[in-house]
C-alpha cells in the first residue's frame, strides 16, 4: 500500500517511501529501541556502527546487538504499532537530547 505524498509530508520534508530504522538492543533489553532513522540504508549503516560503538543505557551498559531494520520489517514483525513505536523512540530521544539527557 502506497502513501500518497500528501501524506508522507511533515512541514515541506520529502515524500520517503522507505525509512531505514537503526535499532539497538541492550543486555536484558526485551525489545529493539530505535536511535536513528535514515531515508537511505547506507547512511543507516554508517549511523549504526558510530551508534553500536557509542551509545549507553541508563545503567550505562553498551548495546549487545544491532541492526537495521526497514519499515516493511517492522510491520510484518508487529503491524503498524511497531513503526509507531520506532519513531516514538525517535520522538523520547529527540526530547531527552534536547533537555541535556541524550
């Protein structure tokens, strides 16, 4: 099913018709938390690599697992909740960063 652009469109961005969800998972951790998305998957996976290497929890243990995972993925994994869920890990992110708590 194809979103028109109209749709796909926040405040004048691009119509994306794949998004490419950089995903990490922490030891104990029961589910992928998305830290970063990209319209391309090279791009992806040059954030995936700095992000695996990089990136913390609050118990600040490093991730054990990544990967990059397609929209189409995440929907035959979990419907569309799932994608919901990725950018709302997004949306958590992009908030904490911006009081100072990345």
């Amino acid at each position: 099913m194809r979103r028109s652009a109209a749709q796909g469109q926040m405040r004048g961005s691009p119509d994306i018709d794949r998004a490419f969800y950089v995903q990490v998972r922490y030891p104990h951790g029961q589910r992928w938390e998305t830290v970063a998305v990209s319209a391309h998957r090279g791009t992806a996976a040059s954030l995936a690599g700095g992000m695996y290497r990089d990136l913390r929890d609050a118990a600040g243990r490093a991730p054990v697992q990544v990967r990059i995972a397609n929209d189409e993925l995440l929907r035959r994994a979990g419907g569309e909740a799932a994608v919901l869920e990725a950018a709302a890990d997004l949306w958590r992110r992009a908030q904490a960063a911006a009081r100072g708590n990345p």
